[in-house]
C-alpha cells in the first residue's frame, strides 16, 4: 500500500466524520475497511469508496449510477453489499452527508439483526444449555405423543 492510497483512505474518513462520528481505517481486502465505534461501514479498494448497502437500501444506490462492489473468486464474480459512492459525493462533506447516513443506517441494522437471540432448537440441546435444561450432552429431547409414534 502505497502512501497516496492512506492519503485517499484519510480523505474519506474526512468525508464520513461529520454524519458518522470518528471514522478510522484498517487494512482489509487489499484496501481499507473504514469504520465507526468498531462498525464497517465504507471500503476502500483501488481509491474508490464504497459504502453499505442491504436490500432497503440498494435502489437508492442503483437510481444514482453507483456500482456495486465486486471480485473474482474461483471463476466467477461475488457480490458484497458495497456501492461505490456518486461521484458528486466525493466533494464535499456536505454532499456526502445523505449517503453517509444512508450506509451508517445499513450497518447498524445488519449488527442487529446478527445480534438477536436465537432460540435453541430441540437438536441444538447440548453441552451447557442440555445440562441446565437436565438433558446431559448428547442426550435427545423426547417430544410427548403417542407411544410409538
């Protein structure tokens, strides 16, 4: 990585700040990942920023020309939930502000989504959680029914 590459991962945190708070970047994928309060948001590959996006989201990226972020991988292309930002966007904090918002709000609903509890099932009942329910590892849940049924 070259200088003029942390140089352009510092502009967009300059960018990013004044919407999404303290911005700081990392390496990642041959770029930068650029975060807040420990949350990616952005990347930077080959001096192109690219923000979050999800399904809520993809229609405003795709209605304002933004591409998403794509690679190769085992012969074909892989999609992330990334859009490069609208060129437009890349001026000024100010224009980049809805946008910045736009792929902050993305990833904060993406952290809670992964965060919600997720009930044990019945096969799941092992270790700990069989040992409280006084199952003991390994152990299956009978259901109550009929005899052999």
């Amino acid at each position: 990585m070259t200088r003029q590459d942390h140089n352009f991962a510092d502009y967009c945190c300059e960018l990013l700040a004044p919407t999404v708070g303290a911005c700081r970047w990392r390496r990642m994928f041959g770029g930068y990942g650029i975060s807040t309060g420990g949350l990616t948001f952005a990347l930077v590959i080959d001096e192109l920023l690219y923000l979050k996006t999800d399904a809520q989201s993809e229609a405003a990226w795709r209605e304002a020309g933004c591409s998403p972020f794509t690679y190769a991988s085992r012969g074909r292309q892989v999609k992330l939930n990334y859009h490069s930002a609208p060129p437009e966007a890349m001026e000024s904090s100010a224009a980049m502000a809805a946008w910045a918002r736009l792929a902050l709000d993305c990833a904060l609903r993406v952290q809670a989504a992964r965060s919600r509890p997720r009930l044990p099932r019945e096969d799941d009942m092992g270790g700990r959680k069989a040992r409280e329910a006084g199952q003991g590892p390994g152990k299956r849940i009978r259901r109550a029914g009929p005899p052999g049924g």
